[in-house]
C-alpha cells in the first residue's frame, strides 16, 4: 500500500507499513495486543499441550529407556549378553521408552502406563546392567513417580473467566 502525495507538495509517494509512522510526526499506528507473534503463538500452543499431560514424566521415562537400551548395544568388552538375558535386556528399556511416548500422547491412561513403566524399570535391575547403571534406573523410577502424581488442571468455568476473555470470540 502506497500513499499519494498531496496536492501541491513535490513528496514522492512512499511505501505505508503497519507498525511504522506514516511521518515525522505521526505516531506510529497501534498494533494488537491480542495477536503475538507467530513463533510466540507456537511457543504458547506448546506449553499448552504439555501442561495437558504429563510430559516431564513421559520424557524422563523415554530418556530412561534410551539411556538402559544404549547401555545395551555397549562393546562387548563392557557387556556380555547370553542367550534370553540378551533379548530381555533389550526388550525391556525398549517397552519403558513405550510407556514413555504413550505416557506423552495418551495421558488418559497415565497411571496404568506409569506403573507398567515402574516394574520394568525395577526389573531393568536384573535384565539390563543394572538398570543401565543405575542412571537410567534412577531416571525411570522419576519419571514414573512424576506421570503417576501428575493430575489434569480442572477447565476454567464461565465464572472463573475474566469479563475480557468471555467476550473474546476464541471462547
């Protein structure tokens, strides 16, 4: 958008940009309060979403199963698997780290994926170096104890709603 001169003055036309004044003594035009900015409207659905589950837990979890599996695939002169004790101990961190990913995108289950992901991070004592050198043992059963306490926030009613935000059009 351009703006034309006045009638009379030898101004060229120039280019008008929201935000910007319009001249050297025009203050600049007011943008919305209500519209951040696009990686600030990201940033802000993100936390949202997260604090709608229990992510903390789900990512220690994951992070504990990562940490027990690569403790797993060690050289061999760090760790010998024999027979079922191999594949134990490595099905084990690899269904910790899936109670972990549904822990995050299915919290509706969260005690039942927080306990199943309890016993085989205890069980991950026995079947995989002694929970990965006890860090990932130590990870798993934070983890567990955050997505086991971890409860929704109740949804605010109409009554809770400040005037402004109940007339806002995104309620």
């Amino acid at each position: 958008m351009t703006t034309t001169p006045e009638p009379g003055s030898a101004a060229t036309p120039r280019l008008a940009l929201p935000g910007f004044p319009d001249g050297p003594d025009e203050p600049p035009a007011q943008v919305s309060p209500r519209r951040p900015a696009p990686p600030a409207r990201a940033w802000r659905a993100f936390r949202d979403w997260r604090r709608r589950r229990p992510f903390w837990g789900g990512l220690l979890i994951l992070l504990a199963g990562a940490e027990i599996f690569l403790t797993e695939i060690a050289p061999l002169h760090v760790v010998i698997h024999l027979g079922v004790e191999g594949l134990a101990g490595q099905a084990v961190p690899f269904f910790i780290a899936v109670c972990g990913l549904l822990l995050i995108f299915n919290p509706v289950q969260r005690l039942f994926y927080s306990i199943i992901a309890m016993l085989l991070t205890t069980g991950s004592w026995i079947t995989s170096n002694l929970g990965g050198f006890i860090l990932g043992l130590i990870l798993g059963l934070v983890g567990c104890a955050l997505a086991f306490a971890w409860t929704p926030a109740p949804d605010p009613g109409p009554e809770e709603l400040a005037p402004e935000e109940m007339l806002s059009p995104d309620n």
